[in-house]
C-alpha cells in the first residue's frame, strides 16, 4: 500500500493541498486562489483571506483524497506552512493540519513559506523533473508578490540570504504599477500581456539599486517615477500608451533582477540557478534570464509555473525532507508572520 505525506499551504490568499510520495514526487497538487474575491478591494484583504481558507481548505483536503482513492491509513504524515506570512491565513493551515494529525495520529511538521519556493525545482511528477545535472549548491530568485530575495542554497537545510529588496517585491511594483493604469489585480499578467505589443525603450525607468555593488534590490524608486508620468500624461496618453508604458517598466524590473542576478554568479561563482515565484511567470523575465544564462554559460532552471506559484507541493518537499531527518513539530507549533530565527543565514554584504 502506497504512504503518502499530505501538504498544506494558506500563507497568503492560495488555498493549496498536495499528495507527495517519497522523494518528492508529486501524486496530486490542487490550488484555488482567491484572486476575483480581492480584485474589487485592489489587493489582498487579510481577514477576507482566511475566512476563505477556513471554507475551502477541508472541502479541498476531502476532495484531493476522494478523488485520489487515498485513505487516511494511507496518509503517514502532513506538512504545513506556518511561517512566514499573514497571520490569520496561516492560522487556518496549521489549526487544520494540527486537528487531523491528533485524529489521526500522524505526524506532522511546520514549513517555512520560503524554504518552500527555493526548493521547487527539485519536485518531480509525470511531466517535470529537475533536468539531468542539476542539484545543490544553486542560486535562488524567489520572486513574488510578497518577496524579492537571492539566496545561495547549499543543501538541504542550508540556505544563505545573500541580498533582498528593500522596499516592494517585484509582483507588488507590477501590481501597482497594473493599479496606476486601470489595469485591476493582482495586474502583473496583465502588464506582461500588454507589454509584448510595447516600446521597452519608451519611456525610461530608474533601475533599483544597480548601483550598488551588493545584492540589495528596490523596486519602490520605479513605482514612484510612474507615478509621477502617469500623473503628467493624463488619462487619454496612458491609454493610448499604455503598452510601451507596460514594457518599459516590465524592463525597468526584468533588468534589476537579471543584473543582480549577474552579480550573484559573478559573487558565488556558481553555475546553476533557479527563478521561482509567480512573477518567474512574466514572458519578459523568462526570454532575458534564459539568454543572459546561454551568454554565461549557466544551468537556468525555471519549474513550472504549478510549482512557482503558491502551492502545497513545494511544502510537501520541504517537510518530507525534514520528516525523514527525524523532524516533528508538536501541538504547540504556531503560525508566525515572520521567519524563524535559524530559518536562514544572512551573508548580505
Ligand atoms: O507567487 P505568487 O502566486 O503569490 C505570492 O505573491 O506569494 O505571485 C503572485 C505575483 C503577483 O504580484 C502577480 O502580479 C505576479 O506574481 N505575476 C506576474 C505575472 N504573473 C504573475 N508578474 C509579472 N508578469 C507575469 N506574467
Ligand atoms: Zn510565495
């Protein structure tokens, strides 16, 4: 009979729940995000997040089971993220994944969100795995709308921040920036939509701290700046410029991360790097990183975007490693909005 760990991810506005068979192979992965609830708000409203985890999570965990002729004898432990993120979502997640480890009698474990995210590439299912040659040590992008950060991740269990943003993460600039021109939420898809029929040399956008010779990121003196020609067009030039507008600051944010990127080769000396995180969906992001990596001479490793975006399996991979370690958590496990100490080395020079 087949073991399986369940996972389990609700730190921001995705309601996710996966089935992981040893070694990370993933048996079903199911996601529902909560986007077309937060649109008329232009951005996630934390309360109305967990009310919705609270309604789909236990349907979702029923329905991934049913649908999968798994049994809870077949369950032999869960995974949860509970850290970081907003607080009331990831309560939900791991109030749940504590009820049914005590009814069932299972193990469980709490994942960082994050740790999650860099190890992505490493899942496996009928139509991914991570490409022949690849594994630890690697550079990490994990660029979403709630983070922007490079890291060098050694092994298992051992990862270094080497730089972040400052300020915004780059999914929040986008979405902003979406916001300014009309364009709804979250509107990072919709600028990249735009953008592929623009002018990326139109307008000139200032790049986030490229200037320094570290690996800081910011993406809030660029949002400001299209603040302030959005303001000085009017409502009739954004329209009608509105995709050179869209390409000139998807340019702006690809060539910030693409030159930190650079730097961090260039820093760690290493040769294989992964971009994960929803905007690792952006078409602009994707065409520069996988040329800049061919120029280099890299191993570019970009999952799909079922495990970039939020999702239950990346938890699942993370917990099942830590499981077999030996890892558990107990009844006291609590949700934490940030990481935990420990979590990750910082080496921001
Ligand atoms: O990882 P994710 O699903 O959720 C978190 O933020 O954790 O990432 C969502 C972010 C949003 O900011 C969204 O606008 C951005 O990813 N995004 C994109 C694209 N698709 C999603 N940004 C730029 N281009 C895209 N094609
Ligand atoms: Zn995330």
């Amino acid at each position: 009979m087949n073991k399986y760990l369940l996972a389990i991810e609700t730190s921001c506005d995705d309601t996710s729940v996966a089935l992981l068979k040893p070694q990370g192979e993933v048996a079903v992965l199911q996601a529902a995000n909560q986007d077309f609830v937060h649109r008329v708000f232009g951005g996630v409203v934390p309360e109305i997040a967990s009310r919705n985890h609270a309604l789909h999570l236990p349907p979702m965990i029923n329905e991934v089971l049913k649908s999968s002729n798994i049994g809870w004898n077949q369950i032999e432990s869960i995974a949860v993220t509970n850290r970081p993120g907003l607080i009331g979502s990831l309560i939900v997640g791991t109030v749940v994944a504590k009820t049914l480890a005590q009814v069932h009698n299972i193990p469980f474990i709490g994942v960082n969100h994050l740790e999650g995210h860099i190890l992505a590439p490493l899942l496996r299912d009928a139509q991914w795995a991570p490409p022949a040659g690849f594994g630890f040590p690697f550079l990490a992008l994990a660029v979403s709308g709630g983070h922007t950060s490079i890291y060098r991740v050694e092994d298992w269990g051992k990862y270094f921040v080497l730089g972040r943003t400052r300020d915004d993460a780059a999914g929040e600039a986008f979405d902003k920036f979406g916001k300014m021109l009309g364009l709804g939420f979250p509107g990072g898809a919709e600028v990249d939509r735009l953008a592929q029929n623009g002018d990326p040399s139109a307008y000139q956008f200032p790049h986030g701290l490229t200037h320094e010779k570290n690996l800081m990121m910011s993406f809030s003196g660029m949002k400001s700046s299209a603040q302030r020609l959005v303001e000085k067009l009017g409502a009739e030039q954004i329209q009608s410029k509105r995709s050179d507008l869209c390409a000139s600051f998807q340019e702006a944010v690809v060539d910030t991360l693409i030159e930190k990127l650079d730097r961090a080769v260039t820093q760690e000396k290493l040769q294989r790097v992964i971009i994960t995180g929803g905007v690792s969906a952006n078409s602009r992001l994707r065409s520069k990183a996988e040329s800049w990596a061919n120029r280099r001479g890299l191993q570019l490793v970009i999952p799909p975007l079922r495990y970039c975006t939020d999702n239950a399996a990346m938890i699942g991979l993370a917990g099942q490693w830590r499981m077999t370690k030996g890892q558990r958590s107990g009844l006291d496990l609590a949700p934490m909005a940030s990481s935990a100490p420990g979590d990750f080395i910082e080496e921001i020079k």
